[in-house]
C-alpha cells in the first residue's frame, strides 16, 4: 500500500512553480545511485532557507535528508542554478508586464542624491 503524501509547507513549491523550474535544473548522472526527488529536496532547501532554522532540523517528514538538501543546495550555487531560475523569473515578468527593463539601471549614479542635512 502507498503511503499518503505528506502535508504541504507554505514553502513548498507548486505544481507550476515545479513545472517552471524543472527544465533549468542539471539532469541527472546515468551512472551510480538514484538522486533523490529533485522537487522534494528543493521543497528541503526552501524550508530552511525560509524558516531560519538549521539544516540538522529539517522536519522528517520531508523525503530527503538535510545533507542531501545543503549539499544540492551548494551544487546548484557553484552550476549557477539559481541564477538561471532568477533569469527565467525575470524575462517571464518583462513579457508580462510586470517589470520594465528599459529602465533599470546598474548603479545609483543616475538618481539625484539630496545634499543633506540642512545645518544652522
């Protein structure tokens, strides 16, 4: 008999927020043992990364082991991972009007700075 699914995070991923990430992830080696569930283990690393609290406390309901999970969590950093997810986020809001590139800019040099407290 299968086990039930456990309950849902508020910082677990939705299906569509799965299905938007899925394709920017590494794919898996052919050789040795079977990764973990890559959605689980990044349901892991958003736990932590949201609730402060330590790797060694990852609840034990969540299918995946805290070493899994930080150890995933500095490949994805050193594979660029999440930049090419924060990419994708952007380039989405941009094509939805949610953001405006046009007028980004790279540092504060182009904004007026106030000249200070007035003194007596």
């Amino acid at each position: 008999m299968k086990e039930a699914k456990r309950e849902l995070y508020p910082s677990d991923l939705t299906d569509a927020q799965w299905e938007f990430i899925k394709p920017l992830l590494p794919l898996d080696a052919n050789t040795g043992r079977p990764r973990n569930d890559d959605r689980e283990v990044i349901n892991g690393i958003l736990y932590v990364l949201t609730t402060g609290c330590g790797w060694e406390y990852l609840p034990h309901d969540i299918e995946t082991s805290w070493r899994t999970c930080h150890r995933r969590l500095l490949e994805y950093q050193r594979r660029r991972v999440w930049q090419k997810i924060v990419s994708e986020l952007m380039k989405l809001a941009y094509r939805k009007g949610k953001i405006n590139l046009n007028n980004a800019y790279h540092d504060a040099s182009v904004v007026k700075s106030k000249k200070g407290a007035k003194t007596k």
